[in-house]
C-alpha cells in the first residue's frame, strides 16, 4: 500500500511517499526513513485509535512503515492519519480510495480515534487547486485547495468535502508619522528612501528625531502588490483570517545575535531580515549591536538573500529587506561630526573611539546617510509657513511620483534594486563624460548616487538623469560618508 502525506521541511510543508507493508512478527509499527521522536511517538495512538474505533489492529504481523525520500530525517505532525488509514485499507477492514491522485491524508490523531487537522496545514502547504488533503476536525477556516474532513476513524469511508476558500487578507496603509511634521531635508531623506527603496543610515545626537524618522517611513511605502502579498505571508505566518496586512516592519533589539538576524538552526529557519522581506529592517542603535550582527548585513544587503547551510541541508531565504539604521556617534549621545557640542563630556578622541564601532563595508552599503539635527519639532501647525511639512504631504508627492513611474513602464521596481548598467542608459552622457569627474572611493558610492540620482529624477518626472540631480544626489550619498570618514 502506498498513499502520500506531509512531512515538514524548513518552514513548509512537502509531500513524501509513504509505502505500508504486512510481515510476520510481533505486533507492533517500525518506522524507516529516519523518523524523528513526534512520528516515533505516533505508534502508542495509532494503535489505540485503530482499537478504540472497533477495528483490528494485525495480529502476530509486523507494519512497516517506509518514507521516502529515505536520506533525509523527517518531521511530521499529521503522517499517524496517513498510517492509520494506510493499515486499515491494507488490511481490508477499510476498502481503499479508486483513485489517489493529488490526494494527500495528514492528520492527528486522538486515543480514541479522533482526528484533528494540524495547524501548520492550511498555512504551509503550498498546493495547486486540484490538490485534495484527508484530514480531521478543522483548525482552519480558510484554505486555498480542497479538503476532506473526517472526526473519527470509521468515517473514512464517507469524509465530509470543503471547498477551497482563500484567506482574506486586508491591505491597510500604517498612520503613524502622517501628522508630523519634518523640515525640508528630513522630508527629503523620506521621500528619496520611500521613492526608490534607499537603505537609510540616520546619525545624529540623542533626541533629534532619528527613531522618529525611522518610524515614519512604512507609512509611505508603495502598497503591496499581489505577488509580494504571498511572499509576505508565506514568511510571516502568524497572520490571521482578517488581520490587516501591510509590508512587514521588523524592529529587533541591539541584543540580537547574529543567529537571529540571519537565521539558522537545523534545519535551518529564516531570521529577523528574511521576515523583513518586502519590508523594513530597523536597526536602532547601530552600535549596541554586536559587531558580528553588523557584518552579517553585507550579503543580504547587496544580494536581497541569504544561503544557509547546516550539515547536509541548504537553503536560500529571500531578504529584500530596506534596511534603516539609527546611531548616536558619541558614548554621552550629542557628537556630530564637524559640530562640536556643549552637551558632550567626552573628548573627540573618545567621541572617535566610539564611533569606530561602525563597520566601514557595512556602511558602505547604506545608500543614503543623513545627520539629524538636536532640534526636532513636530505636530505644530505653523510649522507649515517655516517650510515644515506633514508626512501626509510628502506621501502625496511620492504617491505622483510611483504614477510617472509606472506610466514609464518601471511600476514596482525600486531603484534602489536596479542595476547599474541599466541607470548607466539613463542619464545625460555630456554632462557625465565632460563635467562630472568625481572620486567616488568605492563602486558602491557610485552605484548609490546614480540610483539616488535616478529617484532625484522621477520626483521631477523626467526620463533622463540632468546634472542637478547628481549634483543633489551627492549632498546625500557622498559628502556625508566623507564627513564620517574624516571626522574633523
């Protein structure tokens, strides 16, 4: 008898084959394929449901129970319905389904004979709609693929159909940071990071807004689209039947391992920027991170995924993650480069020490950094006659600016994930052979201001890159790191 079920591989489900077979012998269910303890456990129920429900468990024979593929050690929280069912219909007490095809049995089962469906069911297992799953009580409302319910053992000639039924997820635009209101640069940075998808470094004193700003930019992200909706939710499993959805914000504390950024584990299980993808990643308080976590953000950074391989198993999580940094420069909070303040206690050679800590290739690959001022004001309504404006504004402006975009044929393609020969084609080749001859001092600055500068662009909705934008886009992506690296 062979028949198929579900075993857990990483974070999904995946279908195995399961072949049963009668043999002379005790009593008694061995397992082969390198079972784990939950499956080795299932024995002592599965011969008490088949019991209790009034059937015969094989006398003076042996059920050997194979899983295949063989090699690989497998986990499973409802294969004890696959093998009970799988007894009873070689044994005959059961007559066996005609047809099997796309047919999957996976169940719990109770001492009694009932049968519950897992949890892990209707959310990790990716199926087509012709797919059908034998299973118990149902956990789970919604379910994209068929199922067929049974409560008890003996019902399994006649299980109850249901239709597929897909889970509703709204997508609900965030309000926080809409009513603030933010100067010309700080809605600047804003706009450009939720505009092109920028990786953000905010550094500044204590108390200026850095967090504040952070905070702010979900609410301006471009609302997810379909595709990305199944990938969010295929990683963040905790969403429920009629939660709001929105792209994923993921804040971790600085006492976060570099375990639990990346991932890991056997098997190996997606970390903090993988459960960011298609979202934001806040590190506030850069520097409290242990220095391992900052170097771990150099691959998923520049790549948008992470390998993981522990033993014999490997995997590729996806982290297209916006990764949004914050840091104060000075152990007492107020040191700003080339702006000495009252309120520091420290010396600059102090002030120097402590900012060391910033990984120089990890901050390389921010695109965008921006020094906050100490005076932050926020939520007065005067502030709009000093040039102040609200979040709500700078969404609309960027709102304008994803409508051009798309009318160009680029809708959802962030720039800052576009690559570099591709922006090469779109600037003003004169400007750039004869006028602008610059040290950039890495490939990635250059790389983040014309990304920077194409975004400049599309908020001024023109095709080509002009000077200015480079010029603009400089003030931003260079000159600051500069600052940094001099640190006068």
């Amino acid at each position: 008898m062979k028949l198929k079920s579900l075993v857990r591989e990483n974070n999904s489900l995946v279908p195995v084959e399961v072949e049963i077979t009668l043999l002379p012998g005790l009593p008694t269910i061995q397992f082969l394929g390198l079972p784990d303890q939950i499956i080795r456990e299932s024995i002592h129920r599965i011969k008490s449901a088949i019991r209790r429900q009034g059937f015969e468990f094989p006398k003076a024979q042996q059920v050997f129970v194979n899983i295949r593929p063989n090699h690989l050690k497998k986990s499973s929280r409802g294969l004890e319905l696959a093998v009970a069912a799988g007894i009873l219909w070689e044994t005959g007490e059961l007559p066996a389904p005609v047809s099997q095809d796309n047919y999957y049995i996976y169940g719990e089962l109770g001492l009694s004979g009932e049968v519950f469906e897992p949890e892990d069911l209707a959310s990790d297992f990716d199926a087509n709609e012709n797919v059908q799953v034998l299973t118990g009580a149902l956990s789970s409302v919604c379910c994209p693929f068929a199922r067929r319910v049974v409560h008890e053992l003996k019902e399994l000639l006649q299980p109850q159909f249901h239709e597929p039924q897909m889970k509703m997820l709204s997508v609900e635009r965030p309000q926080e940071g809409l009513d603030i209101y933010f100067n010309e640069r700080q809605a600047t940075v804003l706009t450009l990071a939720a505009l092109g998808g920028h990786s953000l470094l905010l550094a500044g004193p204590a108390g200026s807004g850095k967090t504040t700003l952070a905070k702010a930019l979900p609410a301006l992200l471009a609302e997810p689209r379909p595709e990305e909706v199944l990938e969010i939710k295929k990683i963040n499993k905790d969403l429920h039947n009629g939660d709001s959805l929105w792209r994923p914000v993921i804040h971790p504390h600085h006492s976060s391992t570099p375990l639990s950024l990346v991932g890991g584990g056997v098997p190996p299980m997606p970390g903090e920027i993988s459960r960011a993808h298609r979202g934001i990643l806040i590190l506030d308080e850069l520097l409290e991170f242990d220095p391992k976590v900052q170097e771990s953000l150099r691959e998923p950074m520049e790549e948008g995924s992470l390998r993981i391989s522990r033993g014999s198993r490997a995997i590729r999580f996806p982290a297209v993650a916006q990764v949004i940094a914050t840091t104060n420069l000075c152990p007492c909070g107020d040191y700003t480069p080339g702006m000495r303040s009252r309120g520091c206690r420290f010396s600059k050679f102090r002030c120097g020490s402590y900012a060391q800590r910033l990984s120089g290739p990890v901050v390389d690959r921010f695109e965008i950094l921006h020094f906050t001022e100490h005076k932050f004001r926020h939520q007065r309504k005067d502030m709009e006659d000093d040039g102040f404006v609200t979040g709500a504004a700078i969404l609309e402006k960027v709102e304008a600016a994803r409508e051009w975009q798309k009318s160009q044929g680029r809708g959802g393609v962030l720039n800052s994930r576009r690559s570099l020969a591709e922006i090469e084609k779109e600037f003003d080749r004169f400007f750039f052979e004869h006028m602008f001859s610059h040290d950039f001092g890495s490939r990635r600055r250059y790389q983040a201001t014309l990304r920077v500068a194409r975004t400049f662009a599309d908020l001024d909705g023109m095709e080509i890159i002009q000077g200015n934008h480079f010029d603009r886009a400089l003030d931003i992506t260079w000159k600051p790191f500069e600052k940094l690296k001099r640190w006068d």
